[in-house]
C-alpha cells in the first residue's frame, strides 16, 4: 500500500530508505547526515519489517509515499516519473543483500549500512550486482568522512611518515558487558541477523575498514582470536587480530563490546620509517604527528598544516568541533557529488571518496577469515583479494 502526496523537488536528489523506523537508532543519524548538507529530500520508505510498523513511522516523518515491503517500493519508484534516485538501507545485515539487488537493478543508487551483508557468499553476489548496475553503491563506513582521517591518508601518501612498519588499529565498547535483550542487542547478537561475526563484524569491520583507508594497504593473512565472554552469547564479543600487510607492514587489531569504560573508542596507530600518527574517534578534530627525533606535532582540523583533503569536508572554523554527525555528513554528500554528476553522464568530481561495494567485501572476507582462524585456534589465514 502507498499513501501520501506529490511532491516537485529542485536539484536535490529523490532519497528513500529501507528500514530505520521509530525505534531504530542508525536510521535517524542517516536521515540527519543525509540533509545537513541539504542534497537530499527523503519522499519514501519502506521503514518496517512490518506494514503496520512502516506505515505508522513513515506518518510520523511525514513521508510522501509509505511502503509495506520494499519489493514494492522499489517497482513502483523505478515507474514514477519523480521516484527515487537513491535509496538508503539501515535494516539489520541480513537484508542488506536483497534489498540492495532490488533497487540496483532498476538502476537506483544505493547507500547501504555496513557490514555489507550478513554473509560472504551474499557479499560477493552483491558485488556482482553492483557491477552490472549502472547505479552507484556507497557503503556507509563513516569513520572515513572525518576530516582528520582524511589528513592522515593524505600524510601517507605523500610519504611523509615514510614506508609503513606497523598499524595498530583498536574498537573497544562497553555496552554488550551483560547480556542485554533490547532491539540493537537482540539482532547484533543473532547469527541468523547478524551474520558470523559478533564484535567482529559490528565494529571490527569499521577498524579494519579505517586501517587500510588511512594506510592504502591490503591484508594478506591474519589470525584472529575471537571470544564470546558472555554466557550463551552465540557470537563473538572479544577479538584479538594479527595482521600481516602487503610489503611486509605488521598490524594488530582488537575489537571489544565487553570492555568497561569504553564508549566507542576507536583509535589508530600508524608508524613509518621516519615518523607517526595517531587519531582517535572520541577526539576527532586532532591528529598527532611524530616525525622521528622530533617532538609530538598537533595538527587540528581546518587549522594550520591541514590539508587539502580535509579541508574540503569541513564545514567550520577550527576550535568548533565536529563529530559524528559530520563525519557521516561527509559520505552522504560525497554519495551526492557522484549522484548528481553522474544525472549528466559524468564521473565523479574530483577528490570525491567514499567507500564502495568492494571495500564492503573486503569487511566480510575479514570477518570471515576471522571466524575461520578462530576455529583453527587462531591459525593463519590467508586473505583473497
């Protein structure tokens, strides 16, 4: 069933979402990154496993068009003159493939939540899909749209911390310390939702995602030890990660939802031949540069010795901070920058980054090696790229 009126919009891309109603929490930072920059109007949604629950969420943001299921949402958008153009998928990880499938192949752009899927046999038909689309796929790693992380890639690329040694990359939280049965922690923990991978898939995507954004580098093996700490928890919520990179940089990685005093403490570590960096999530607008021998520099976001790179996903003077939102902020408006380009059949402007499908892929083949290690008592596993 559809409700709701017409509406003519400008320049603004046609925006629908899948999933992320009332009481799901990722839904609401999508819709909020997805206007800070006003690209976007959201006219539809499919917002509920549920017809009732949808509809009663998509009254309530005051949609144009409210969908039960996003089968039919996807149909009845590609047929309208002013349907979609991009869609936003915010469902647990199981849905992510065939929703995804649906609106690529009617040629909708689609921005999907990470992890890629819920499984590595989904991601690579994804991949697929993505690949004989003429739609764009964005995947929502949002830690690479902070400006400072941008600024460390940049450092690395020029060579100015020198060959990479080693990258220590770490996501610990607190808030799966006790069992919990409210709705984040019901599916997360689900293997049938979830997928494999518990912390590792939750959150040790996003580091290992951030890792190789900063560093450019690709995993080659890795041997994990993962746990499950708390009692009955069918998925991991503990895991210790080695990692060994192309051109022999070295790396550890530790992912945790059961470490107290931890909100979400992403953090990275990267050191050269001549120098370091480190940045870390919950202090976003600083990123320390040691270059050796010398003293800590402090380089701040906008400020003096920021770069090109992040300068161009700043929005404000430096001394007034920006955070999460921005940072997420960043990927729906360079989604935009590809989208709207490519409604006149260019490529993307340049300097436009955002992860895509394939980064999406590399997140599961780790989770899924990962898991694999785990139960080989963390035997090494090599990475197929």
């Amino acid at each position: 069933m559809v409700t709701g009126r017409n509406e003519t919009l400008g320049r603004r891309i046609r925006l629908g979402m899948v999933g992320g109603g009332n009481d799901a929490f990722i839904g609401g930072v999508h819709r909020i990154a997805a206007r800070i920059d006003d690209k976007y109007e959201l006219v539809a949604g499919a917002l509920s496993s549920t017809p009732e629950k949808s509809r009663e969420s998509g009254e309530a943001l005051g949609l144009p068009r409210i969908y039960d299921d996003y089968k039919t949402m996807a149909m009845r958008e590609n047929r309208r003159k002013d349907g979609i153009e991009a869609v936003a998928i915010v469902t647990p990880n199981h849905v992510h493939y065939a929703a995804a499938r649906e609106f690529l192949k009617r040629g909708i752009h689609v921005i999907c939540d990470k992890p890629l899927t819920s499984t590595l046999a989904d991601a690579k038909k994804l991949v697929k899909a993505a690949e004989s689309s003429d739609a764009l796929f964005i995947l929502t790693h949002n830690y690479t749209g902070y400006p400072m992380v941008r600024h460390a890639r940049e450092m690395v690329a020029s060579g100015a911390i020198g060959k990479l040694r080693v990258v220590q990359v770490e996501y610990p939280q607190d808030w799966l310390t006790e069992p919990q049965d409210f709705k984040q922690a019901a599916w997360r923990t689900d293997p049938a939702r979830s997928g494999a991978g518990g912390s590792t898939g939750d959150i040790g995507t996003h580091a290992y995602n951030l890792a190789c954004f900063i560093t450019g580098l690709q995993a080659e093996s890795l041997a994990a030890d993962l746990q499950s700490f708390v009692s009955g928890r069918q998925l991991d919520d503990n895991g210790h990660v080695l990692l060994r990179f192309e051109g022999g940089a070295r790396g550890m990685l530790w992912c945790s939802q059961v470490a107290p005093g931890n909100e979400n403490a992403l953090r990275i570590r990267v050191y050269g031949e001549t120098g370091g960096l480190e940045w870390a999530q919950e202090d976003p607008n600083y990123l320390w540069h040691t270059p050796y021998g010398e003293p800590k520099r402090l380089v701040t976001r906008n400020g003096a010795g920021a770069g090109d790179a992040a300068a161009r996903v700043s929005r404000i003077p430096p001394g007034h901070p920006e955070g999460y939102l921005e940072g997420f902020a960043n990927i729906y408006s360079e989604a935009a920058a590809a989208i709207l380009a490519a409604r006149e059949g260019k490529p993307a402007p340049e300097g436009v980054v955002f992860p895509t499908v394939h980064d999406g892929l590399k997140g599961m083949q780790f989770v899924d090696a990962c898991v694999r290690s785990s139960n080989r008592n963390a035997a090494w596993i090599k990475l197929d790229h």
